[in-house]
C-alpha cells in the first residue's frame, strides 16, 4: 500500500494512470457515468426537500390568497386527509392527547409564542409537518384547533402584521 501512496506523491498523475500501471487494465470513468450520478444526487436532494418546501408554498399560497376563503387542499405540495395546527403554549403530550396517536416529533411549545406547526395526518398517522413563524401567516389568533380535514373552508384576514388564518364559519 505504501508505493501506491509513494506513486501517487511523487508523479504527477491521476488515479486511472496508476491503477492502469500496477495492473495493466486501464480505468476509465464515462462522462455519461459522471453526469448519471451528479443527476441522482440532485434528484436525492430534490425529492427529499419536498416537505421542506410544502411549508414555504403552504406559507406563500396564503399570502398570495390574503383575503376571503381557502382550503389547504388548493396547496399542490399537500399531500394529507387531515391536519392539526398546534399553536405556542402547547405541551408535547397535549399535541399527541389531540391526535390520539404517538407522535415522536411532536412539538413542543410550552415555552415558545413565535412559532406554529401543521401537522398533516394520512391513515390515522402524521405523514408530515411545517413548522411556520407567525411573522407572516398565523394560525393561532384564535383558540385551539381541532383536528380539520384539509378540504375546511378557512377565512384569511390580510392585516399590517401579515395574513390571520381562522377556521371557516
């Protein structure tokens, strides 16, 4: 192992150029085999910010709507039968006494007043989550919320402090 070390400190070549000279096959790497693995690994990253990305088009779908009525199930990147908004104040294991079900992640906010998150359930699970500042949209002007299909009508208020979400009469 050391001379493959020394070989490679003491002449200027690549890695191909040596495995070709202690074993007489020569390595070549495509460029086609290069640019499929670059693009799977975009692909990966891609994919996998999806419910990243939910909360974003969830928090600029209600900015653009502003006013009047809206339906989480008007956002593409929502994927759910259901979802629970949990609002600052809230204990972890009221948040799971809420859905009835374990929810490892659940937040936990008995501390927090910044912050909100949509939990969004499929077959009695929560599939996904945003967590959201309050900055811009917010759900919490208004008591607790139950567990709501996401097909509820809800009421956007636009206001100088950014878009009030309460649930539709």
């Amino acid at each position: 192992m050391s001379d493959l070390g020394d070989t490679l400190r003491t002449s200027p070549t690549t890695l191909p150029d040596v495995i070709q000279r202690r074993s007489g096959v020569r390595a070549t790497i495509s460029a086609r085999a290069v640019l499929a693995a670059v693009g799977a690994a975009v692909l990966s990253v891609v994919l996998a910010g999806c419910s990243v990305d939910s909360g974003w088009q969830l928090e600029q779908a209600i900015i653009e709507a502003g006013e009047g009525g809206f339906t989480l199930s008007a956002v593409d990147a929502i994927d759910a039968d259901a979802y629970l908004v949990i609002c600052p104040y809230e204990s972890k294991d009221s948040v799971q006494q809420r859905l009835g079900v374990e929810w490892p992640a659940a937040p936990d906010y008995s501390d927090v007043d910044d912050k909100q998150t949509i939990a969004f359930v499929s077959d009695g699970e929560v599939a996904s989550h945003v967590e959201l500042s309050r900055d811009d949209v917010d759900f919490c002007v208004t008591g607790d919320w139950p567990e709501l299909p996401v097909g509820a009508e809800l009421e956007l208020a636009a206001s100088p402090g950014g878009v009030k979400v309460r649930m539709g009469m």
